[in-house]
C-alpha cells in the first residue's frame, strides 16, 4: 500500500509519525512523510521519502512574537499584541500548507493518509474517502469527549457536564478553522460544517499513548484506538564522543536537563538559574541547549555540567537518574519509558498536562511555568526530584508496564486490515 503521513509542528508533533513509518517501511509498504521542510534531515536520517512544506509555520513558532507569547516579562498588552499578530500571519501560512497538501496527494494519489492535528486537507479527503484518512494524535483530550478531563486547551476538571461544554466549544472553533481556510484556499467542502464535524467524530484515530499514562475510555467509538507510545531508533547512527562517556563514568546519578525544541524570550535568564542551583547543591547533570531555550554560558563548573547541542533520549535516557524537561508527549513518554523520576517545566498547551499528569502519579515534582521559573522555586523542585526516592521508584514502575506493550499488530490492522 501507498501511505503519506502529515505532520505540521515542532519535533514533537513529527517524532510519532517518523516512528509509525518506520514500522510501515519495514512491513514493506511505499511511505511518503511530508513536514515543514526544516525536518528533511529527519526523514533522510530514517531514509523516507520526503515531500517539504513550507518552513513558515515553524519559522512563525521560533519567531519574536510566538516567544513573547509563551511567556517572559513582558505586559499582557504586549502578549495579546503577539497572539493577534501570530493569528493574522497565521491565515495565509495555513492557506499555502492546505494547497500544498491537496498538492501532494494529487500527485500520489495514497491508499490512506496518516495526519497530525494542524493537518486540514486530509480532514476533507477523509469526507470523500471514508475510512481511508487516519488521524494520529501523541495527545489525549482533543476532539473525543473524555468525561474526566476538559479539551486539552482548558485546565482543570470541572465535572462530565463542564467537560463536555469545552469540548464542543473547541470542535465549534476548529469547524470554523477548517471552513475559512478550505475557503480562502478555494476548496469546496459538500455538506460543510456538518460533514467535518462528522468526520471528526467518526474517523480512524489511533492516540500513540501507553495505556498506563492514558487507558483507552470504553465509551468511545470503536473506530479510536490507543495503541501504546511508540519510538523509532534514534541512536544507530550516533557516537556520544569520549567527553560525555568521561562524564557519565566520572558521576554516578546524573541528570539530564533539556527543553527540547521549546524556546523562550529569556534563555539567558534560564539557563542561569538552572546552573547557579546545580552548582549551589553539586547536581552533576548534562544540559542539551538543542533549539535554543537553553544556552551555554561562557563560565561554569564543565566538572559537574556537561553541555551537549543534541543528544539521542534513547540512549541518554537509560543512563540517567531522572531528566527535567519541557513536557513534551514524546519527552515525557520516552522518561517514563526508561524510569526516569521527572521534573517537567512546562511552556505551552498539553505540556501542562503532562506537568500534572507526572506528579499526580508520583513519578516526580510539579514544576514551574517556564515565564515563572525562580531560583526558589526551581531550587525546591530540583531537591525534591534529586532526594526524594519515591520518584524514582514510581517512574520504574510505569517504565516496566511501557515497556511491557507491543501494539504492532493492531496498529497495523487499523491501518492496512491486516
């Protein structure tokens, strides 16, 4: 069979997509993944066919107004500034991906599509081909109603009622985004509104979650599955080099510290508190500056912290005592995949709900907002994760229950029928 899987975000929201097309490859199928065109190294690292998008949706994400909006000090006038901004360089980057995905599938014309969340066009493939567009989401709470939880851009749980209000608010909102866009696209839509709203509802989903972070609800539709978090291997091609390997020999509980591909209006700030603290207690831990959120500043102990540009979590991950991060699905999984206790700084939308989701559970401390991190506050989530054992032993436990799933099977029924 022929697939073209879409994704559209950072490396988080790419990661699941990379790791099902790798199985679907390796089952012998043809596999066509399309990506903001900053992630071609990543498909030509997994050797999969690529067909780019265009880079103004992440060059939007990485930009001045999308760093003021997460956070920072500045004034909420500011900050509304920034979203208004955003939204309206938004509308046109939205209109191009849509026309260059009806492109792609034009031309290839797939069996199925696989697609992320920010994808449209396939969202209306999927009402003139049924059953052949799967949705894949590394998130819960999104259009499918879950009675204990709000839709993920609401916080707290208000009850069964209220949380079945956000999540019709929230499909209201994403039928009106995908009707403009498909307009000023020129791309007619049968039934409109309604039909979309159909679809959404009824569509092949598969949430690559384990089952131990999120059990799949039973009165949701049959045609939404989750299959269990999922990888691909990060590592074959890459050497750690003898200064890193030293370090890890030279310490023997590390941490790792990294904000993936998160970044904020005051790096400086942040990874200056972050080192003074280390330093203050003689935390040895490895910091990956990676996109930026972090930086490697021109003094500092190099005995005690070691600074890494990109580092494979697969192979990182098992070598260390516990890991503070940004929050990510896939950062946070992959931690809890390899019984890493967790602190999780959290900068944006779901990444708040894997905040409360590791501390409730007891796999690490709740941590601070990254436009709220101090030296206090970070000082007390850092010691607690550090000395507090019970973390570690919750965070085991889950890593052996992740480990233990293998969903292969049943991801590919749901996407071939066999």
């Amino acid at each position: 069979m022929k697939f073209v899987l879409f994704s559209i975000g950072t490396r988080g929201d790419i990661e699941p997509f990379l790791a099902v097309a790798e199985l679907l490859k390796n089952e012998g199928h043809r596999v066509i993944c399309s990506f903001p065109a900053q992630f071609k190294n990543l498909a030509d690292e997994a050797e999969i066919e690529f067909f780019p998008l265009s880079k103004e949706f992440l060059e939007l994400v990485d930009g001045d107004d999308a760093k003021m909006a997460m956070g920072g000090k500045i004034s909420f006038l500011k900050k509304l500034g920034a979203y208004i901004r955003l939204y309206k360089l938004s509308e046109n980057v939205n209109k191009d991906l849509v026309l260059q995905q009806e492109e792609l599938v034009a031309i290839e014309n797939p069996d199925k599509i696989i697609y992320g969340g920010k994808a449209i066009y396939p969202v209306l493939w999927g009402i003139k081909n049924p059953g052949r567009a799967v949705f894949l989401s590394p998130v819960p709470y999104l259009t499918l109603y879950t009675k204990e939880h709000p839709h993920i851009g609401f916080k707290g749980n208000h009850g069964p009622m209220f949380n079945k209000f956000t999540y019709a608010i929230a499909n209201y909102g994403l039928i009106k985004h995908i009707v403009s866009t498909s307009n000023r696209a020129g791309i007619k839509i049968q039934a409109g509104g309604k039909a979309i709203k159909k679809e959404l509802q009824t569509r092949n989903a598969m949430y690559m979650l384990s089952s131990a972070i999120f059990p799949r609800p039973d009165y949701w539709p049959p045609e939404a599955k989750v299959l269990g978090y999922r990888e691909r291997n990060k590592k074959q091609n890459w050497n750690p080099g003898e200064e890193l390997t030293a370090f890890l020999q030279n310490h023997t509980k590390v941490l790792l510290i990294t904000f993936g591909s998160m970044t904020n209006p005051d790096p400086e700030e942040k990874s200056s508190i972050i080192i003074r603290i280390l330093q203050k207690h003689n935390i040895p831990a490895i910091i990956n500056t990676s996109s930026g959120g972090l930086i490697k500043p021109a003094d500092y102990d190099s005995k005690l912290i070691h600074f890494v540009e990109n580092i494979p979590y697969d192979w990182i991950f098992p070598r260390v005592y516990g890991v503070i991060h940004h929050g990510g699905s896939g950062t946070t999984q992959t931690a809890l995949k390899y019984g890493c206790a967790s602190m999780i700084i959290p900068h944006i939308i779901d990444q708040f709900l894997w905040n409360d989701f590791v501390s409730e559970s007891g796999a690490g401390p709740s941590g601070p907002p990254i436009n709220k991190l101090t030296e206090k506050n970070f000082e007390e989530g850092l010691l607690a994760l550090y000395k507090d054992e019970s973390y570690k032993k919750t965070a085991t436990e889950l890593g052996k229950k992740i480990r233990a799933e293998n969903r292969d099977a049943e991801l590919m029924e749901l996407l071939t029928g066999s």
